[in-house]
C-alpha cells in the first residue's frame, strides 16, 4: 500500500538544514520529490539503511524526484550562495 504524505512548503535561510521525513524504525521504500522554486539551489541528503549518505545537489528553477529503497531520513540543506524555497513530497509503500 502507497501512503502520499502531504506536500510540505520549505523556505530555508542560508546555511540551514532541516529534517522533512525520518522514519528510525528501519527504513522505508518512497519516493521523494523536491521542487526549488528559488534562485539559489538547495540540497537534497538521503539517509538509507546500511547504506552512505548521498546528497542531491537541486539547482535554482528545478525539480527531482527520487525512488528511495529503505529510507530512513530525508533533509534539505542550503548552502552559503542564499536562501531557498519550494516544495518537498515524500510518497511511502510497503512493497
């Protein structure tokens, strides 16, 4: 069964990372879908089960999304170019 969790605006100062997802109980499947509708990229940091961190570099005026096996957080952090702002949705199954 696939759980849409509602689309979450972000509006992140320079140098700030925040948390949008987290599930400590073992990962789950999802996809994450992130669109940078501001000037200044933001990144995407993908924390899987015994996996490395991955990080997603989105450039200003652009989307990605993502098909994530086991995840168990996804951030967004922007770097010291500037603010950023958009929207970030995270789908889940159980499949």
């Amino acid at each position: 069964m696939a759980i849409l969790l509602p689309q979450q605006f972000f509006n992140l100062a320079a140098s700030v990372g925040k948390s949008y997802y987290e599930d400590l109980s073992g990962g789950v499947n999802a996809t994450v879908t992130v669109q940078n509708n501001s000037g200044n990229p933001v990144s995407l940091v993908i924390y899987r089960v015994n996996a490395p961190v991955i990080t997603y570099l989105i450039p200003a005026f652009n989307s990605l999304t993502l098909a994530v096996d086991l995840l168990l957080v996804a951030a967004l952090l922007t770097s010291a170019a500037g603010a950023a702002f958009g929207t970030i949705q995270i789908a889940t199954s159980d499949f």
